[in-house]
C-alpha cells in the first residue's frame, strides 16, 4: 500500500516539474500564436505564488504520509526535504494547526547600511567626477559609514540595491577640446 502511494505522489511531482519546466524555460520557436492575456511579470508573480503553494503541499502531503505510518525520515526523504526539517514541521503543525504549514519567511538579515546611507553612498558613487572600482567603493563604506563588507557584497550592494553599472576607469586627456563631439561629427562628414 506505501509503495502504491509513493508511486502516485511520484508520478505527480515528476508531471508538475515537468509542466514548470515547460512553462519557464521552453521557447516557442514553432511560429505558434500566443494571446495576450498576460504580460511576463504577471506570468512571474503567478509563478512566484504558486511556489509558495508547492511549499505547502508538499508540507500537506508530508503530514498526511506521517498519518498513513511512514517514519519523519521517510516522509521528510519523500517530499526531498532532510528529517531536521520533517521535525520542525511536525512541531509547527502540532502546535498551529495548518497554518503552521504555511511558509512564512521572515525576508532576511537587515542591511547594516541604512536607507539614508544607500543614499548618501548612491549620491556619491554617481558621481562624474569620481570613478570608484569595487574595492574603492568598500573601502568608502569602511571609512564613511564604520562598516565592513567582503567585495562580494560590495558588489551585490552596487549592482543590485543600487542599480549601478560600472566601468573600468579610464584616465581623461587634460587637453581635450570641450566641443569634441562636434569636431568628431565634421570630421566624419569630409
């Protein structure tokens, strides 16, 4: 009988995987005509919600193994999660009920720049004037702000929070025209 059931949970997951994977990464290359309905960020909120949603079926399917005997391992191995894991969901239902299953994440660490400093150090690094590599930029943050960050993060910091592209500095002639543009345009025109 578990295996019967094993095999039909199986054969699930693998169809809605499979159905997923069409959804995100196949290309319509056949010439095929695709309404309108939605626009690709509404597609990716949809998508966004119903991981939620896998999450805690899986979590449902889980409790409901446990109540048909399997042990919190098999159960836990069963919907890909480890026994730690199985545990603690275990606890949250036993002490809320199905909204204990429900994921609830708490949106991670704080920065420990605050939302006036991101500003503060946006202002700067925008900058003409000024070109700050990534280890230049970290430093910046070390001395203005006291706070220490890998070049990893520095870069998360400025690409992502910041929107920021970045260019390899190049050194600027002290003798260049101010109306090198126009120059550059007669010159193409002979």
């Amino acid at each position: 009988m578990k295996n019967c059931i094993i095999v039909n949970y199986v054969t699930f997951f693998k169809r809605l995987i499979w159905g997923v994977y069409k959804l995100i990464f196949m290309i319509n290359d056949c010439g095929v005509k695709i309404a309108d309905h939605l626009q690709i960020s509404d597609i990716n909120e949809l998508i966004h919600e119903c991981k939620t949603q896998v999450r805690f079926l899986k979590r449902l399917i889980f409790i409901k193994l446990l109540m048909q005997d399997l042990t919190i391992l098999e159960a836990a191995e069963f919907v890909g999660y480890s026994e730690r894991t199985g545990y603690n969901w275990l606890k949250f239902y036993n002490q809320d009920g199905l909204d204990g299953l429900i994921p609830n994440f708490g949106g991670g660490r704080p920065s420990f720049l605050t939302g006036e400093q991101l500003k503060e150090l946006h202002e700067i690094l925008k900058d003409k004037n000024s070109n700050f590599t990534i280890e230049d930029t970290r430093i910046l943050i070390y001395e203005r702000f006291g706070v220490k960050y890998s070049y990893k993060q520095v870069w998360e910091i400025t690409r992502k929070k910041l929107k920021l592209n970045y260019g390899k500095p190049s050194p600027k002639s002290h003798d260049r025209p101010e109306n090198r543009k126009e120059l550059l345009k007669k010159k193409l025109k002979m």
